[in-house]
C-alpha cells in the first residue's frame, strides 16, 4: 500500500516504457551512475502566539521546544545537513491575510553549525497565525531536489489557521512529485483535531506521527527521526505510469515500482512471461487520505485481448494504512486458447483497480501504490490421478471394507456368545 505501507540511499530514474514492438522492458534495478549527496533534514517549528501556554511541566511549550532543539543540536554529527524554518514567528497583527505568509528559513540546510542554530532558535518568541501548509511547500524548497533524502520534521502545538492551501493537500501534493520526501510530524500536548491532521500529513508522505508532553519526550523524539534520515534504507522502487489500458501500458521487468491510483481508476502494466516462467506479482496501496467504509483493492492479470488469467483481491472496513494483495501464473499448454498461449513469451497485462470513494479528497494526487513483479522457474504441479490408480484405490477400500466388516461380524457374535453363557 503502498509499502507499509519511504527514504533511500539513491535516486533511481524516472522510468517510462514506450508499447512499440520491439521496446524493452523496464527495469527497477537500473541506478544512474550518480553522486549520491547526503540526507537533508529540515527542522520546521510552530512559533504561534499558542505556544506561549504553560502546560508542559509547567514550562511554556515555546522553552521546552527550543530546549530540545538545543539538546538535538549538541548530539548531531559533524556531517548532518540541517537547516531550520519557523512559521508564525514574526507578525503579531490582526491581519489574517498577512500573517497567512509568515514562515521564514532561520538557519539554511547544510553542514550543522551549533552556535548559529542554537543563536537562531533563542530569538523566538510566540508571535503570530499557523501557516502550516505554507511552511511545508517552503521546507520541500528550502531542501531542494538533490540528495538521497530529504526529511522534514514538523513540530507544532496545533492545527492551520491558514488553510487553503490545507497542509493534507500540501503533503499530498509533495509526495506526488516523485522525491524522497517524507514528513514526520510531532504533536505538542494535541487535542484530536490537531492530532488528526498531523496524522494525515505524515501519512501522505511516509513519514511518522508522534506525541510529545514534556521536553524529554520531545527530544528523544526528534533525536530518533533526525537519526533514522541519516541511515536511510538501502532499496528505492523505480517510478514507472500505468496507462488506461494494455495496448498503451509500459512493459516491465521482475523489480519493484511506485505508481498513483485516482480512486475508482484502472492502471494497466505489462509484463512478458517467457515459457517455463511463473508470474508473481503484488500491489500495495497506502490509504493516504479518509475514505469511505467497506473498500479493496483488486490486482488482475489477463491477456492482450482482455481474457481473465488470475486475480488477487483485498477488502477493508474503517480504519487502514495499506491494502495489499497478490497473485501468481504460469502459462500452460493446456490452456483453452492455443492459440494466446505459445513456445513464445506472453504478455501479460497486470490491472491495478480500486473500490475506494471519499467525500473530501477523490481528486489527484493519487494513491500511493507500490507494485512488485518477479519472474521465476514454473512450479511444477504434479499431474492429477487417473483412471487407473483410481480403480486400484477403490479397489483397496473395497477390500479393507470387507475385512473390516468381517473382523466386527465375528467379534461380536463371540462376545454374545460368551455374554449368554455367563
């Protein structure tokens, strides 16, 4: 869904498929011969005037935001790339419309410098509005597009004050450019509309959602995540687009590959199965967004001309981060038609469908999905039984069944026997 259902060492290229005869497959494995730069981590603080309450052991949320700032900065190594951004810092008027705009970059991303950061964040003071979509689209820029990661973390007392643009939109819409971008987000002492919205932001981009009411438990948490960007996972799956049917689909290899499925959208693959080969394949995708009750996921393989080979299907209710399902063919001389299965290899058309539907966000981005194929030896399934080892089994029962009857007919006449002698 869309794997759970996401950062990386390299970037892998986008990779599109031309449907002429004769084009190659693509393949998820092929890395572009590339610097990789190292994990850019942003570090966006909610400096609003609902950071000057006092309800975190009886500190304001603004000091115990900036004593763990203090703490993770010490504990950072020398080859950290950070940069920090704040919104609501600077405007304290009535002005809805000016203050929407208020987030600046206070410490621009690269090499950490202590003494500037910690300089930096002992200027804040709790000021102004929440601009927290605005603040995002700024953070994916203030990072850049180059580096193996790119990490935002977001800390924050509460929910936008500024919406549009809606920071779920935002996230959405940063996830949907292909980058390794991911957005963690931390809640300080939420209620559940802000929880909910934090949650819905960290979704959409593979990041992680946490809740911190004291400063330990701030900072060990930013600790951890400004830690887990610098040991990113080793695999990126390549970028690949569906089309709308099979004549048009990208021909793909055995490899992993990321998409985006519109809710109530068929996306169409294509994979050449040789002879001797079974197929398997699987789709997750990430629920990024609040969908109505009772959906699933459907993952079918047919033929060019539409003929159903197989299909995989997953279904949910409520609340779910991923469905996921699978299936797995093989071509066989004994299927019906001779005449689409052959010596020579088969294209295999995979169809990715949902049965989603929501009432806020049904329009793109879409989905998440993420796609795995695998190319193997057949499994070779033993033939069936026929007619004679079956005449022989019947036989054998038929035997036993005697005996059997036979041994119960003289126990128990001995045993009435013996009964009425005694």
């Amino acid at each position: 869904m869309i794997h759970r259902k996401l950062s990386f060492v390299a970037a892998i290229g986008l990779i599109a498929a031309n449907v002429a005869l004769g084009a190659s497959p693509a393949r998820a494995d092929e890395v572009p011969e590339t610097r990789v730069e190292p994990p850019r981590v942003e570090l966006v603080l909610d400096v609003s005037g609902s950071m000057r309450a006092a309800d975190i052991d009886g500190a304001t949320r603004i000091s115990v935001a900036k004593q763990a700032f203090n703490d993770v900065v010490d504990a950072l190594p020398e080859t950290t790339q950070l940069g920090i951004r704040v919104l609501g810092a600077t405007y304290g008027g009535e002005n809805k419309k000016v203050g929407c705009k208020d987030t600046q970059q206070i410490v621009e991303v690269g090499p950490v410098n202590r003494v500037a950061a910690k300089n930096a964040i002992a200027t804040l003071k709790p000021t102004g509005f929440t601009p927290i979509g605005l603040a995002l689209r700024k953070a994916a820029e203030d990072l850049g597009d180059t580096g193996s990661v790119r990490r935002i973390v977001l800390i924050t007392d509460g929910e936008d004050t500024c919406t549009p643009p809606d920071p779920c939109t935002v996230a959405r819409e940063l996830a949907a450019q292909g980058t390794s971008l991911v957005v963690d987000t931390l809640g300080l002492t939420p209620d559940e509309k802000t929880r909910k919205q934090l949650v819905c932001i960290s979704t959409a981009t593979g990041g992680t959602y946490a809740a911190a009411q004291s400063e330990e438990e701030l900072t060990d948490r930013i600790q951890q995540l400004v830690d887990r960007a610098a040991q990113p996972p080793p695999v990126q799956p390549a970028t690949v687009a569906g089309a709308e049917d099979c004549t048009k689909a990208p021909m793909l290899a055995a490899g992993v590959y990321t998409d985006r499925e519109l809710i109530g959208e068929h996306r169409y693959y294509r994979v050449a199965v040789q002879p001797g080969q079974e197929l398997r394949a699987s789709v997750s995708i990430a629920l990024d967004r609040e969908l109505n009750r009772d959906y699933g996921v459907l993952l079918k393989a047919a033929t060019a001309n539409g003929r159903e080979l197989v299909r995989g299907v997953d279904a949910g209710s409520g609340r779910a981060d991923v469905l996921s399902t699978g299936l797995r063919w093989s071509a066989s001389k004994d299927e019906d038609d001779e005449t689409e299965i052959s010596d020579k290899s088969e294209s295999v058309c995979l169809v990715v469908s949902n049965s989603f539907a929501s009432r806020t966000a049904a329009g793109a981005p879409g989905m998440p999905l993420e796609l795995s194929i695998d190319l193997v030896d057949a499994s070779q399934t033993p033939d069936a039984p026929g007619l004679g080892r079956g005449v022989l089994l019947l036989f054998v029962l038929a035997v036993a069944g005697l005996i059997a009857g036979v041994l119960a007919g003289w126990l128990t006449r001995w045993w009435v026997a013996t009964w009425r002698e005694n």
